[in-house]
C-alpha cells in the first residue's frame, strides 16, 4: 500500500538544451515509498526528466529550466543545496559505473567526501549497504579487491550499495538492467521490491514488461510531455490515451 | 606527353624512396649514439663520475656537473610541477570552450616555441638582475621551469582529459563538489599521464645550455654548491665548455661528458616509456 | 570550513591556468625592458638593416643585417632539406610501414628528438664540420652548409609528429573508399590523404622553421660565427642565436652592448611568435571548420 505523502512534487517543469526542447510542461507528485516506473521511446525526456530530480543536469552547460521541483516541500534549485541534494537523492545510472578502486573505496567514497573518515564507522556503512543490497555475502571476503573484477550484475548492486551508504531518501534507476543478463536482473528487480520499503524508487525503464512488472505507479512520457500516469495496472490493460495504448502494445516503439 | 607509368611500379617507386627518407633520418641517430657510446665509454668509471675536474677540466672527473645538473632539474619540478598541474587542471575540467581558454593555448604554444637563448635572456632580466637573484641555481631553474611548463601542461592535460566522464558522474551524483571530484575521482587515474610528462620536461631540463648560460652555469667551480643561491657547474654546458673553450681537452673526455648527459636522458626516456606501458597494461579502463 | 579551502584551491587553479598568459607577457616585457634602451641612442632601421655588427669596436657599430641574413640562410637551407624529408618520413612511417617496423622507426625519430642540443653540436663539431670541409675542398668546414645540415636533421621530430598528427586525423572511410574503387595505395595518399592534411603540413613547415631559428648551440658550434652577410653556402655565418648566446658573457649589464643583444632576443622573440600564432591559428582554424 503506497503512502498518499508527497515526496516529490513537479510543477510546470520544461526543460530544455540550447534550443532543442527536452521536457514541456510536466506535472505531477511522487508519493513516498512508491517506485515509479518511467516509461516510453528514445528521446522523449525520461533520463532527462530523471537526472533533474538530482540536478546532475546542472553539469550541462546548455541546460536551462522552468518550473519547480519540490521535494519535501522544498524547492531543489532555490532551497536545497545541491551536494546535500545528492546524498538524499541517489542515482545508479545504465552502465554499472564502479570506479576502477577497490570494492571498499568504491562504497567508503561517498561518506568520505562528506567527511565520514573513522574507520569504524567506514566498515559500518560498507556492510549495511552491501547487506542491502544483497551483494554483502558475495563479496565479504574481499573487500579490498578492485570492483573491476565484480560480474556485470555485482557491480550494479555495488553501485546500488554505493547510493545507500549515504543513507538517500529517493534513489533513481537509470535503466539498470539494461547490460544485464535475466538472472542479474531478476536479483535487483527483487531488492528493489525490498528497498521501496524504507525508499522512494524512480525507475526509467525502456522495458515494459520490466516496468509491468516492479513499478506500483506508472509514468509515459513521448516527446517530452507527460501523457498519461496511472496504476501499472490500469496503464497496461486499460490506458486512457490512445498514445499510450500504441505504446504498451507495441505499435510503435 | 607525359609517359604512364603502370601505377602499381610507380607506388613501389614511390614507397622505396619514402623509405629511403625514413632511414636517412633515422640511420644518423643510430650512429650518433653508437659513436658516442663508442669513444666515450673509456672513460666512464667510477673515478670519472664521482670526483672534481682537475688541470683546468683537462683531467679528473664530472662530479660537480652531475650534481649541479641534479640540483637544477630537482628544483625545476619543484617550482614546475604545481602551477604545471594546476594549470592543465584549470584547462581541462574547468575551462569553458571560450576566447580566454583558446588565449591560453596560444600562450602555451607559444612558451613552447621560445627559443632557448631568449628563456636565457628572460632568466638574466627578470630573475638574476630584477629580482636580484643572481647567477645561482634559484635562477636556473626558475627559468627552465618557465621552459618546461608547456610540456607539463599538454602532457598533464591529455592525461586529465582521458579519464572517462563517467567517474566524474558518479562522483557528482554521490554528493561531491568539483575539487573533491577533481582530487579523487580523475587526478588519481591521470597520474600516469602526468608521471610521464614529468619525466619528459626532466630530460628537457638536465639537457638545455642556452636557458642557464647566463643564470647559473659555472665555468670552473671545483666545489659543490651549498645553497639555492650558488652558482653550479652543468652538464650540458660542462660539454660546451670541453668543446670550444678548453684547448686541447682530450677527445675522449668530450665524448665521455656526452655519453654520461645523452645516458641520463635516454635512462629518463626509457622509464617514462616503461612507465606508460606499465600502466597501459594494468588500466582497468 | 570547506567552502574557504576550496575557494583558495579553485582560485589557485584558476591562477595557474592563466599562469601561461602571464610568462608570455613578462617575457616580453622583460625583453622591452632591456632592449629598448638601445634605440634612444640608435635608430631601429640602422639596427635592423645595418651591415656591419662590430659591438666592441670604437664606436660600436650595431647592425644585425648580416645576423638576420646569417639566420636565413641557415634557416632557408635547413628547411629545404628537412621537409621533403620529413614529410616522406611522415607519410612511409604513418601509411606504409608494417606494425613492428613502425614501432622502430618511430621509436628512432623520438631518440633524435631527446637527444640534446648541445651533444649534437659537439658531434656535428667533431664529425660533420671536418668531414665537409674534406669534401668540399673548402678552407674551413664551419659553414651555413653544415649549419643548415644540422640543423635539418633537429626539426625532423618536431615536422614528422605534426605531419603524423596530421594524417592520422585524415578518416579511415576516406582511404577505404578510394582503394575500394580500385585505386592504389599510392594514389590514395596523393590524391586523397595528402590534400585533406594539408593543414598539417602547413603547420609542420611553419613550426619546423620556428624550431630551427631558434636554435642556439648546434649553430654556434657549427657555423663559424663569422658576421658577414653571407655570399655561399659554405662560408661562415652567424646567427642572432648564436650572437647572443657567445657575446652576452662578455658584456656589462646596462651597456649598450648589452641592450642591443636583448633587442635582438626582441626580434627573434617577435618571429617566433609570429610563426607559432600562425601554425596553430591554420591548425586549429581547419579543425574547427
């Protein structure tokens, strides 16, 4: 049962590069402990719309915007700063992006950038996030080892338990699974049935059957416009646009 | 009328008398180090190495111009290496693609064509008589570090600019500021690249004359210098010297002062080639 | 706490990056500063056009015509040989040579270019100057012949890398696309890759004939350090290089001796930076298109 809290509101949002227009107008609320799933074809704003939430658009120097984001009710461009922004809202992008470091250094980064540096603490917040992430007893053992020698699945879950040692509130899924073999990405559509428990999960995901089968909510997008939101359910069996429909069933993709 | 050649004898003339080019250039080099190494290694010994030239340099040893040469590319990198660094960093994840970016590439370009009697020149105006530091090994190297700094940058630079912008990425998304990205997600993995670019501006220094004749080389200094603020004898200008300004230098002294500054540089080379392939190999990336 | 070191970091990187600005600028200042001294009591014309360079005479004549010409010439002959070489050691080493055979040569041409200035004019003293002088008949082998011989043989790095440089940014399609309608490899390097280069080669010359006037130790050795405006090739010349480099030692600071060798580091300083401006603005002026 998904709470009725909203954890993220979006108003007005338009987004776009230089000239080209990314996102139009779009509106709607994230509930808290959701996972959303995102869907819909190439170009039509979801990573776009995804990487605003943690404002890694920012790095882009075209990148302009209109509208607001709240989440907790605060405005992420006026009052949030944006390194705190980050640790609340965290990201596992499509290519598993461990840093060529040891599987230990690759958790510890983000506490110690934020000034966590006790030793003790470090190997805390490394085992509760690789427990969390279900890769802790894979890799106990080897902790010092380069997380370059991890399987393509672990070092998804790896950066997975990289978000969660900065204790997030919200973390995006850049479509996670997309260089994932079944298995691996049976393994994390099941942790992040156990992860919406204590977090809000945004999933952008080009495969609808993936989204059918995670997300409590469901979000289409085409050509930068939010066109419908509903139930996974009711978007999969009964969608009220007839773009939607076209989309689900596969006429155009 | 012009003849026709069948094209394909044509292309193995052609190609013959490329390659014929090519070894023209690269024969004489062969033979210059094979001479050097030749006629010099007599008198390479742990005498000749380690102890004061004597008889007016016409006998004795090199010492005090390995240990000046020493000093001066020690202290080159010092005053080099962090504005080097800082400033390909500056370039490379700071810069916007703008007019003042495309001035400091001119200004780099530029510092790397300077020639090097005019660094001396520079080094004698500002750093022996303006600042009044005199002929010492401070104005040396302070000049050979203005020398250097365009090979540190560009080196430094490629290095920066080849780690993958998906570590930076991560780094952001986890909360860090620019610098903590820059310390600890890219500097580290371009350390490599910037070792080699090190090594590199080590063998300009220890090799370049005109910089130091007249910021620090000594002619005859039959003591080591003490402090920063010496003069010091150099190998570079030590072969000078042997070659047009002593008379009657045995030949062999000559060519064994060259072998042992070639030797250095061709060591530093071959560790900075070492190094690139070490870490080529190990790169996980 | 960390907002104020980062800002002093961040404002010394940015320091730093305009750092290079900076030294361009103080060299030159540095050079006025000295330099300019000589013209309150010399006019700059009977500077750059005089003929006759007698600094330690009574009253010192100071006209560096014959330096300038001396340079030229060393520069000229220099540059004529070393570029078609170069270029063809470009083209066989970037094109045609095989993997293991490539590795070599270019290893060969990086020895060439670490090898210091001052050995090879001490070898060029040694070997080349007695052996022209044998084979020429001539009275003595210090000459612009062997100057210039020299001293091609120094730019080669700088004009093969460029040139290589060049080449590789020419596309694979465009090789494969021509010896896919039947063309030869030679035909494909003459008729489409050379002319997409060209830039390249451009930028190879021009900083191949910087690298070669400024150089000083090869040529001080090796050309005999005569200031007469020369009339052949295989007479002595001097080169403004060469005449700061061996009279700076025996001036006195503030003398007019001693401006006018920092204003002839003006004029070289001036030609160089003309010539680097121009290099770079071709090479990256065609990348930009």
């Amino acid at each position: 049962m998904v709470s009725q809290i909203e954890k993220v509101q979006v108003q007005n949002l338009s987004v776009a590069y230089g000239g080209g227009s990314a996102l139009r107008n779009v509106n709607f609320s994230i509930y808290q402990n959701e996972i959303l799933g995102i869907i819909g074809p190439a170009n039509s704003g979801k990573t776009t719309f995804l990487r605003t939430l943690n404002r890694l658009n920012d790095l882009d120097p075209r990148y302009q915007h209109k509208g607001e984001v709240l989440i907790d009710g605060k405005d992420i461009y006026r009052k949030w700063n944006v390194f705190q922004l980050r640790k609340k809202v965290g990201m596992v992008f499509a290519l598993p992006s461990p840093l060529p470091i040891s599987i230990f250094d690759n958790l510890a980064y983000g506490p110690r950038r934020h000034g966590v540096w006790s030793k003790s603490r470090l190997n805390e917040i490394v085992e509760r996030s690789l427990k969390s992430a279900f890769l802790w007893d894979e890799v106990r053992d080897r902790l010092d080892q380069s997380a370059m020698k991890l399987s393509g699945g672990q070092q998804q879950r790896l950066c997975i338990a990289r978000t969660l040692a900065l204790e997030p509130e919200v973390i995006l899924f850049d479509e996670p699974c997309s260089g994932l073999d079944p298995i691996s990405t049976a393994k994390i559509e099941e942790a992040m049935q156990v992860l919406k428990k204590r977090y809000t999960l945004i999933l952008v995901t080009n495969n609808t059957k993936q989204a059918a089968r995670v997300s409590d909510r469901v979000a289409f997008f085409l050509m930068g416009e939010l066109v419908e939101i509903d139930q996974a359910e009711k978007i999969f069996t009964v969608p009220k646009d007839k773009r939607t429909e076209g989309y689900v069933s596969g006429r155009y993709g | 009328m012009k003849a026709w050649i069948n094209p394909k004898i044509q292309e193995k003339i052609v190609f013959a008398s490329l390659f014929l080019s090519t070894l023209i250039i690269v024969t004489p080099v062969i033979l210059v180090v094979a001479i050097i190494i030749a006629r010099g290694s007599s008198v390479l010994s742990v005498e000749f190495l380690t102890s004061m030239p004597r008889m007016g340099m016409k006998a004795g040893g090199i010492f005090p111009a390995i240990v000046g040469t020493f000093y001066l590319v020690i202290w080159t990198l010092i005053f080099a290496l962090p504005i080097g660094i800082f400033s390909a960093i500056y370039l490379s994840e700071y810069s916007k693609r703008n007019l003042l970016t495309r001035i400091i590439e001119l200004a780099i370009v530029n510092l790397a064509g300077v020639p090097s009697v005019v660094y001396g020149l520079f080094g004698l105006g500002l750093f022996v008589g303006f600042l009044k530091f005199g002929a010492s090994i401070l104005s040396g190297s302070l000049t050979l570090a203005v020398m250097v700094l365009p090979v540190i940058i560009t080196a430094s630079r490629e290095a920066l600019q080849s780690v993958p912008n998906s570590f930076r990425e991560v780094s952001y998304s986890l909360g860090a500021t620019r610098w903590q990205t820059i310390r600890h997600a890219v500097l580290p993995h371009a350390l490599p690249g910037i070792l080699t670019g090190t090594i590199l501006s080590i063998s300009r220094a220890a090799g370049e004359t005109a910089p130091i004749l007249f910021t620090v080389a000594a002619f005859y200094l039959p003591r080591l210098p003490k402090s920063i603020f010496d003069q010091a004898m150099a190998l570079p200008y030590h072969l000078y010297v042997l070659s047009t300004q002593v008379p009657n230098v045995r030949l062999e002294l000559q060519y064994g002062t060259a072998l042992v500054l070639v030797g250095l540089i061709i060591i530093a080379n071959l560790v900075a080639v070492v190094i690139r392939s070490y870490f080529r190999a190990r790169k996980q990336w | 706490m960390r907002k104020y070191y980062e800002f002093i970091v961040e404002s010394l990187i940015f320091i730093s990056g305009i750092a290079s600005i900076l030294f361009v600028l103080l060299i030159f200042i540095f050079l006025l500063k000295e330099g300019l001294m000589l013209f309150k009591d010399l006019g700059v014309f009977d500077f750059l056009l005089g003929t006759h360079w007698y600094p330690i005479s009574e009253p010192p004549r100071l006209g560096i015509l014959s330096l300038i010409l001396g340079s030229l010439w060393v520069t000229a002959g220099a540059t004529v040989i070393s570029v078609p070489l170069g270029i063809a050691c470009a083209i066989y080493i970037g094109e045609i040579a095989p993997g293991w055979l490539k590795e070599i040569l270019k290893a060969g041409v990086e020895l060439l270019a670490a090898i210091p200035s001052i050995v090879l004019g001490f070898i060029g003293l040694v070997t080349l100057v007695p052996l022209v002088k044998k084979l020429f008949g001539i009275s003595t082998g210090l000459t612009a012949f062997s100057g210039s011989l020299m001293l091609a043989f120094m730019a080669m790095p700088t004009i093969v890398s460029i040139m290589e440089d060049a080449l590789n940014t020419v596309p694979k399609s465009y090789r494969e696309g021509s010896i896919a309608m039947g063309a030869t490899q030679w035909q494909t390097i003459r008729r489409i890759v050379l002319p997409s280069a060209s830039s390249g080669i451009i930028a190879a010359i021009m900083l191949g004939i910087g690298r070669v006037i400024g150089e000083t130790m090869a040529v001080m050795m090796i050309t005999g350090n005569a200031a007469i405006i020369p009339h052949s090739f295989f007479q002595p010349v001097r080169t403004m290089t060469a005449t700061i480099a061996a009279e700076m030692g025996e001036t006195v600071q503030g003398s007019q001796h001693y401006s006018a060798l920092f204003a002839i580091g003006i004029v070289l300083f001036t030609i160089t930076f003309m010539i680097n401006l121009t290099a770079d603005l071709s090479l990256h002026g065609k990348k930009a298109r």
